[in-house]
C-alpha cells in the first residue's frame, strides 16, 4: 500500500465561520489579555507595512502579540482550540480525516494560521505533521514583526512540498484540501485536489478541471475518490 500525503487547510476548510485567528484575538480581548501596547502595536504594523503587502497587509499582522510571553499564549491558545474551534470542525471533514487514516495516509494540517493554534489542533486530530505561519519572537517574547514564515499563496505551495520532502512523499501524488483561490498554486500540484466550500474563484477553477467540491453546508460532495 502506497502512502500518500494529505494536506489539510483550517479556516473555511476544516470548519466555516469566522477565521480561527480573529477569534482567537477576541478570545484574548474577553479575558483582558491585550493591553494598549499590543492594540497600538497592531495599528502602527499597518501603516508600516501597507505599502509592501497592500491588500494582504492583515494577514501579516501578527504585531498584537507584541510584548506576549510565547508559553503564555501557547497555554491560551491550547484552551482555545479545545474549547471553542474543536466543536466547530465540519462532521464531513472528521469523515474524511477518518478515511484516509484508515487508508494510512500521512495527514498534515498546512495553514496561514499561528502555529500556537495549529499545533494543539494537529495534536488534537492525531495529524501526522503540520505546517503553519511562525511569529518573530526574541527572547521568549513575541515582537511586532512581520512573520517569520507564513503559508499563504504561492509560499503555502513551498511550504507543502517541504513537508512532502521531509517525509519521503510526493507532492504531485498528494490530496490538498482547500476553501480558497489563494490555494490554487498548491491544489494545481497535487494529485487530488478537493475544493471545501470555495469561494467564487477556487470553485470556478474547480468546475473547469473537475474538481471534487464539498458543500458542507449542503452535505453534498460532488465525485468523491473515496467514496465517502
């Protein structure tokens, strides 16, 4: 049996509704956990740095850490997952999830969200492996800086196929799970891709390749390989 790599994104994918991050920072906001130098941290990253990354300028934020000890918001960040995004994974995707273990597939989640949310989830999923954007930090402490390294886009693609290399599978004989056009470079390189309630581009690429396409919303999924 030949094992393959099966790459997983979070937001709009493993389960809908709003981005996993961003709740994240109202779930910190609630308990009283970011002050003002970490609000005006996060308003100074944008007027920095809109000229370089424009339209995904946000996406880059990760400067409300700033000033946060790493071992505070890894133990937050595990509560939160378990409390509040765990309940929200989509019954399909555990289907799935749950196949290709079976099948003995090698399972990575691979996202543009905070490895400290990433990684209790892969823990939490039994997943294999995983893949997610890292903050700068010094010295145990978050800094204000762009991240370190941010699966999105074309770098989402670089980012899979290290994973692959690590552990000896192929790339273009993987299964990619995603929700979004930003996806495309790495679902065009892999064997199977699998469109999770796509935005408006992803689903019309996904249409003209035949793609497979899972509405959750609607449980119906449109030419399943497995048979699910």
């Amino acid at each position: 049996m030949t094992r393959r790599m099966v790459l997983v994104d979070i937001d709009g994918t493993l389960f809908g509704g709003m981005n996993s991050e961003v709740a994240f920072i109202l779930y910190l906001l609630r308990r009283g956990r970011l002050g003002l130098r970490q609000l005006m941290s996060a308003a100074w990253f944008y007027l920095r740095w809109a000229p370089r990354y424009r339209r995904h300028v946000a996406k880059k934020n990760k400067a409300y850490l700033n000033g946060l000890k790493v071992d505070d918001i890894s133990t937050w960040a595990t509560q939160f997952v378990n409390d509040a995004l765990l309940p929200r994974i989509r019954p399909v995707m555990l289907q799935r999830l749950a196949a290709h273990r079976r099948a003995g597939d090698f399972i990575a989640l691979l996202s543009g969200t905070p490895a400290f949310i990433v990684q209790p989830m892969a823990q939490a999923l039994h997943a294999d492996g995983w893949s997610a954007t890292h903050c700068d930090v010094k010295d145990g402490v978050f800094s204000a800086a762009p991240p370190i390294t941010h699966p999105f886009n074309k770098e989402k693609l670089q980012r899979g196929a290290e994973l692959c290399a690590k552990h000896g599978l192929s790339l273009t004989k993987a299964t990619a799970y995603a929700d979004s056009g930003h996806d495309l470079p790495l679902l065009c390189c892999v064997q199977r891709p699998v469109a999770v309630s796509p935005d408006a581009s992803l689903k019309r690429i996904a249409r003209v390749h035949h793609w497979e396409i899972i509405d959750p919303e609607q449980a119906t999924v449109l030419h399943s390989p497995l048979g699910i």
